[in-house]
C-alpha cells in the first residue's frame, strides 16, 4: 500500500488533512479517501458519511498518522489523505479487490 501511495503523491494528485478532505468531499472531486487507524473516531464516523454520500471509497489505513504522513513523503503526520488522481497507480481498482 505504502508503494501505491508513493506513486499517487509523485505521479497524481492527492490531498492530506481534514479540512481540505471535507472540502474535496463536498465538491465531489475525491475518488478514494484514506484514513489512518488513530483518527478520532468522530472525525472518522463525519468523513465515512461524506464519502457514503459522495460515492466515494474509504480505505482504513494500518498505520497511525505519522505513518501515513511518512507513505506520502511528508514529515508530518496525516490522519486523512484524499485521492483526487491516481496518476499512474492502480491504487483505486487494486484495493477494492483486496
């Protein structure tokens, strides 16, 4: 999955933190949301019903959210990333099979 992300964030377009993740909900853009095991759970239960609205999927991420921030290249942490291209990966129609 790490690899996957790594080619989103270098060959796509992706988006990390909350708010930003809401605002591409809301206008429909995400195709993919990541979230990572540590999230509040409130903020966990608001994004799923966001993307339940949107259509869109929603992957639990293993790792907490200094990992997630570190998969994607950054030296913060993430607690949610949204998927707006996936670029070359096939990270949208690989991990609905697995």
């Amino acid at each position: 999955m790490n690899s996957r992300i790594k080619l989103v964030m270098k060959s796509g377009k992706a988006i990390l933190g909350y708010k930003a993740t809401l605002k591409s909900l809301r206008t429909s853009k995400s195709k993919m949301i990541l979230i990572a095991s540590n999230c509040p759970p409130l903020r966990k239960s608001e994004i799923e019903y966001l993307a339940m609205l949107s259509k869109t999927q929603v992957h639990h991420y293993t790792g907490d959210n200094s990992e997630l921030g570190t998969a994607c290249g950054k030296f913060f942490n993430a607690s949610v990333m949204s998927i707006i291209d996936a670029g070359d990966s096939d990270i949208l129609t690989r991990n609905s099979k697995e």
